[in-house]
C-alpha cells in the first residue's frame, strides 16, 4: 500500500470515529418523552404522571420552567383551589422530577428566545 493511499485511509478512520463519538453524545443528551403524556422519562415520572394527570394535560407544566420553591407553589394552589390531594412523602419526588426536568435552566439565557420544548 502507498503511503498516501494509508494517509487517506487513516484519515477516513479518523472521521468515521469523530462521527461516532458525535453520536454517542447526541443520544446521550437526546431525552425520551413518553409518546401519551408527553412528559421526559426521568427518574419519578410515573408519579407525576399518577398525581398531576387526572385532572389535565401535561400542558400546563412541560411548557413553563420554574424553580423547585415555584414548583411546590404550584402544587399547593392545586390542592389550595383545584383539589389535588396530599402527595405525602411522594412531593419530595414530584419535585424533584419538575426542578430537574422541568427546572430552570443553569446557564443563562436570552428569555425573548424560546427554547426549545
Ligand atoms: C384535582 C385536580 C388536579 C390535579 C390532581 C392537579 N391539578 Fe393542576 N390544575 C387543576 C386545575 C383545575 C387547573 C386550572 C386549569 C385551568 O385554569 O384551565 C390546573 C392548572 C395547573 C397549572 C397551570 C397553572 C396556572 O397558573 O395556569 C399547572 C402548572 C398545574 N396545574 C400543575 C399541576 C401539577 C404539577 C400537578 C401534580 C402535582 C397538578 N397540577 C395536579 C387541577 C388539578
């Protein structure tokens, strides 16, 4: 084999390795959205979805951010005014799920941009 012709080899392997590096990290970062609620599957969802579905959508809350003191805000008006029950040692969890998932983001940005869904 000429030496340009492994030159064009290895620089072929060194791409294909790059792609696959680059796709590693998309699927890392890729979250996966229950296809009936709508809402991330992380850790403690399935409760979410038990304690704040029955009466609505997920709309209401996978579309706006809020930190964890928010979030529990929000749970004490449902069960303040729209008749959400005690979520007892499950609240701690709901709101982990909603800082984490549905929290607001660390970095900063632009609020006059959305982001994306
Ligand atoms: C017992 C019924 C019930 C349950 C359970 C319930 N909600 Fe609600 N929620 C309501 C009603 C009623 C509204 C008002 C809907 C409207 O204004 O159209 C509402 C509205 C909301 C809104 C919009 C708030 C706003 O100010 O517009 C959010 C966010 C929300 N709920 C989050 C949750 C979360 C999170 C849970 C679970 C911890 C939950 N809800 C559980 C009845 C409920």
């Amino acid at each position: 084999m000429s030496f340009s012709k492994l030159g064009r080899r290895l620089a072929w392997f060194g791409c294909v390795l790059i792609m696959n590096g680059n796709l590693a990290d998309l699927k890392a970062e890729e979250l996966v959205k229950d296809p009936v609620t709508g809402l991330i599957k992380a850790k403690n969802w399935e409760l979410v979805r038990t304690h704040c579905m029955v009466c609505h959508s997920t709309k209401g809350f996978t579309q706006i951010r809020l930190d964890r003191k928010n979030w529990q805000k929000i749970i004490q008006t449902m069960q303040a005014q729209h008749g959400l029950w005690q979520l007892g040692e499950a609240e701690v969890k709901v709101l982990d799920y909603l800082e984490g998932n549905y929290g607001l983001p660390k970095e900063a940005y632009n609020p006059k941009i959305r982001r994306p869904l």
